[in-house]
C-alpha cells in the first residue's frame, strides 16, 4: 500500500516538473522572439486557432477547412519566412545562451543607454553646452513629465544633443527619460532649497539636486558657463566628473539588478571628483 501511494506522488511530482519545464521553454522562447518580426507571426498563429475553434463551435464548414489548411501548411510557411530567426535560436541553444539571454539582453539595453548618455553628455561638455538629463528609476516623474513637452522617442546620443544646442524650442529644461525612451524635453524640475549649495551653481545644479531630493532619478548635468560634468542621487552632488567617472556611475546606478536606495532630504552632501 506504502509502495502504490509512492508511486502516485511520484507521479504528480513528475507530471509537475514537466508542465513547469514546457512553461519554462516557452516562457525562454517569448523571450527569444520578443522584439522580433516572430512577434507578428504569434499574433497572427492565435488569430488562425482562435477563428479555427470559432467555426468549428459554429459549423462553419468551409471556414473551418480553410483554417485546417492554414494551419497544415503554415508550419512549412513558418520555417521558410523567418529561417533566419530559427537560425539564430539554434546557434544560442548550441552556445548555450538561450536560457541565459534574459539577464543579457537587459545587460546590453543597460550598456546601450550608458553608452548613448555618456557620448552626447562628452561631445556637449567639450563645447560647453549646458545640458539637464533626469533618467528615472523606482520612482515615478510623471508629475514632472506633464510640465514639459512629450517626444516619446528612441534613445540616441544625437537627439539628446541636438535637443540642447542653443536657441533651439527644446534646449532650456530638462530631459527626462524613463528606461531607452527619451520621454519627454525642456521639463521643469523643482529647485533644491538647502542651504548648503555653493553660490558658484547655477539653475541648472539646483533643479538637479533638488529632482534627487523628492524622487530616487539620476541626473546629469553640463555646465554652459564651464562645460564641467555633475551627477545627483540621493540629494547627492558629485562633481567636476570624468567621462568614466560618469559612465562607472551610470552602470551602477542604473544595473537593472540593483535596488536604489531611498531618497532624503536631510542627506545632501557635495563630492567633488576629479
């Protein structure tokens, strides 16, 4: 009797780990197709099944042996239009990255963002051209959003500077942008008001200490007047930075993996790097 209900739980765990590793491929394939023209074919495959399921529960003969024949030879279709796409998964299952291309495609996206940041904010410092960029993280800057002018573009280092060249409808404010998505210019940031801000700061200085006092966003500012580069977090300033200075910063504030750390208004401190 012990051996027969052994043999039934068994079973249920085996029948359990196998659902979870299906969903666990599938969940890995979404993953590897997300952002694809693949997307388009799922879309389009559920469409198929969905009508296929609708005529058969309505007797829709002819429509219903359309949809068997949509469904016979789209296989063959599917394997022919997007060969490359298999291609490229069966190459990552032979590496072995396709379990692993979740963490590395947030990695990549992280690096492009530091990358495109660090270029445009390099290239104005060395003109000296006065520059404000919020990236928001936990939490939200909708609030402030709403204050500027909504582009909703992709993010590039020549859109970030072509934004802030002088004279230009957009340049005066700031830029804030939410993950690779320059969401909106020229926003209104709130200054800070602590007391301990040296007088040699400008407006732009203070907007960005004081976004970093009411919200967990990192901000980057140009100086016009000296063409020096400053970060804030957390009511903190550091200043005068190098180009990698900035981008080590950018990389460890900004890496997916790691949690910010909360905001105070009683934690300004000024650091001066460089």
């Amino acid at each position: 009797m012990l051996s027969g209900d052994m043999t039934v739980i068994l079973k249920y765990l085996s029948n359990i780990v196998d659902i979870a590793l299906v969903w666990f491929v599938i969940y890995k394939l979404i993953l590897l197709i997300r952002g694809t023209k693949a997307v388009q074919l799922l879309k389009g495959i559920i469409v198929i099944v969905v009508v296929r399921i609708l005529s058969s529960v309505f007797k829709l003969h002819t429509l219903q042996w359309l949809m068997d024949q949509a469904l016979t030879w789209g296989f063959l279709a599917v394997i022919i239009i997007f060969q490359p796409e298999l291609r490229r998964a069966l190459e990552q299952l032979g590496r072995g990255s396709l379990f692993s291309r979740g963490m590395n495609h947030e990695e990549d996206e992280q690096a492009s963002i530091v990358d495109s940041i660090v270029k445009a904010v390099e290239y104005m410092a060395k003109r000296r051209i006065g520059a404000l960029i919020s990236v928001e993280r936990e939490t939200g800057m909708n609030d402030y959003i709403e204050t500027g002018i909504l582009m909703d573009a992709a993010l590039s280092s020549e859109l970030l500077i072509n934004i802030f060249i002088p004279n230009t409808p957009l340049h005066d404010g700031a830029v804030i942008m939410q993950k690779d998505k320059i969401t909106a210019a020229a926003c209104y940031l709130p200054l800070s008001e602590s007391p301990f801000i040296s007088k040699e700061l400008g407006t732009r200085h203070r907007a960005a200490l004081g976004i970093s006092e009411v919200t967990d966003s990192v901000t980057i500012v140009v100086s016009e007047e000296t063409g020096t580069i400053s970060l804030t977090k957390n009511g903190e300033l550091h200043r005068e930075l190098k180009s990698e200075q900035l981008r080590e910063m950018l990389i460890k504030e900004l890496n997916p993996h790691t949690k910010p750390s909360s905001s105070s208004l009683w934690n300004w401190r000024g650091k001066k790097h460089g």
